[in-house]
C-alpha cells in the first residue's frame, strides 16, 4: 500500500501552518452559511459545527442569531475563530470529531465543505457519524457537505499544477500554487499547497501543507451512516437545495437519527414537513 500523508485531523496537522493564509480562500465564500441559516430556521437554533476551522460559518451563523458551539482539532484555526468572534454567541471547543462527546444534544450539526473528507479511512467517517448521532436532539438534522466525485478524482498519476490566485497580505502579497495526485486505488488524492509569500519589501518565503484527501461517494455516507444509527433524508449538489444529480459540484447530505420520532420528510417545493405519521408539525 503507497504512504499517503498524515491525515489532517491529527494532532500536529498539515493547517497549522497554513493557518493565517486559510481565510484568503474563503473570503467572498458564503453561500454554505446561508444554507445553514435556512435550515436552522426549520430546525432550530442550537448548531454545532465539526470542522469549525478559523469559524468562517461559524460566525455569520452566530451574527444570525443562532446559539454556535465550534469544534476543531487544529488551535492554530481555532485562535482565529475566537479573534474574529468576540461578542457574539459562540463557544469554541478543541476536539476531534471522531471522538467527542459534548454531554448534550443540537437542533442542527454540520460538517461543511468536506471536512469528513480528511479523515483517514471509512472507519472513522464511520466513528464521525456515530458523534453526529450522539449530538442530535429530538427532530434533529445532522449535515455532511462534500466534494462530489469528479473524473480527476480516478485519474492515475499528478495532475498539472495550478496557480489559483494572488491576493495582497500584510502590505505584500501571497499567492497560493495547488498540486494534486489522485490515487484512485486508495480512494485518495494527495493535495499539496504552497503560499508563496512577499513581503513589503520583496522578500519570498514558501510555506506549504501537505494533506491526503477522501473522495467519498453516496454509498459510502448512507452505509457508514447506516452503521452509525442514521437515515438519509434528503441529498443536494448545491447550496440552493437543488436536488443531488450527475454533474453536481457538490453533495451534500442530511441524517436523521433512525430512533428519531420525528421524521422530516423534504418537498419538492424546497419546504420541510414532519411525517404525519409522527403527529409532529413544523
């Protein structure tokens, strides 16, 4: 079997470096918080967030009105989430999302933008269900946002490196290079990325992550949930609720535990509904 990486949520992972340039990629990025946003008005306002990172849904949620508990392995993006949100309603907590155990129960959890997809193996995107199970409450919605598998993805050997953009920083300037190596074998890509950084006075310096990434497919999250005590109820390629399809850029997923009373069922009129059966309403 080839040496892959370290997985990104160990202790000492690749973003700790990367930390301060993380937030240059996101920064005009908000269609996932909205997303977010209209499903905690179905389904409450308690959210917590696995993956929180620098807190880049984490505070447009909390600026929203809802109640956020943000959950990171990494200090480093969790030194900036706290930055960035001070008074407003949020509690940042270092954990990992393979094994947590936070003693209480959300109306909503998330896993945004293919957090799941540093996990190591199936076994512990198995192991992150189940603490997305332990975490819902009564009605509660768990969501795992991903990358939808694309052709590169089982494409042999290194694709051509990229440069994805440059930005100004700090009085210089950074710009970020992307080199990626499928292995469709290992259900993996090797992801490298150098911020190339000037400063105000020309000076070059090069840091770099290194980072192995899942592709993870539709039966891999229904199975694994499956294992986990979780259903599947609904699955969209983008952040408008479109309905999951061939060519998506995305797949997102929304669980329900399968013990759960209340069951949502979603309409094609882009609406949540209780079951009748369950004698609930929304």
């Amino acid at each position: 079997m080839t040496d892959l990486p370290p997985p990104t949520h160990a202790d000492n992972d690749a973003f700790t470096s990367i930390a301060p340039f993380y937030d240059l990629d996101f920064e005009e990025y908000h269609d996932d918080a909205a997303f977010y946003a209209r499903l905690a008005a179905n389904h409450g306002g308690e959210v917590l967030e696995l993956g929180c990172g620098t807190g880049r849904v984490t505070v447009p949620l909390a600026r929203a009105g809802l109640k956020v508990t943000g959950v990171d392995i990494n200090e480093a993006m969790l030194e900036i989430a706290r930055d960035r949100s001070k008074g407003l309603s949020v509690t940042y907590q270092r954990g990992d999302m393979t094994d947590l155990d936070l003693k209480r129960t959300f109306d909503l959890v998330t896993i945004p933008l293919g957090s799941v997809q540093h996990l190591a193996s199936s076994d512990d995107l198995v192991d992150t269900l189940i603490v997305v199970a332990r975490h819902l409450g009564r009605g509660g919605v768990g969501v795992v946002d991903v990358e939808s598998p694309h052709a590169d993805d089982f494409q042999v050997g290194p694709l051509p490196v990229v440069e994805h953009w440059t930005k100004p920083w700090q009085g210089g300037s950074v710009t970020k290079v992307v080199a990626v190596e499928p292995h469709p074998s290992e259900g993996m890509k090797w992801i490298t990325w150098h911020f190339d950084v000037a400063d105000r006075e020309g000076r070059l310096r090069r840091v770099t992550a290194a980072f192995s990434f899942r592709t993870t497919t539709i039966d891999e999250l229904h199975l694994a949930g499956r294992i986990a005590g979780l259903r599947i109820i609904a699955r969209f390629g983008d952040y408008e609720f479109t309905p999951y399809h061939d060519g998506a850029e995305r797949l997102i997923v929304l669980f329900q535990r399968e013990d759960d009373d209340v069951q949502w069922v979603y309409e094609e009129a882009e609406e949540y509904a209780v079951d009748a059966a369950s004698g609930g309403g929304a």
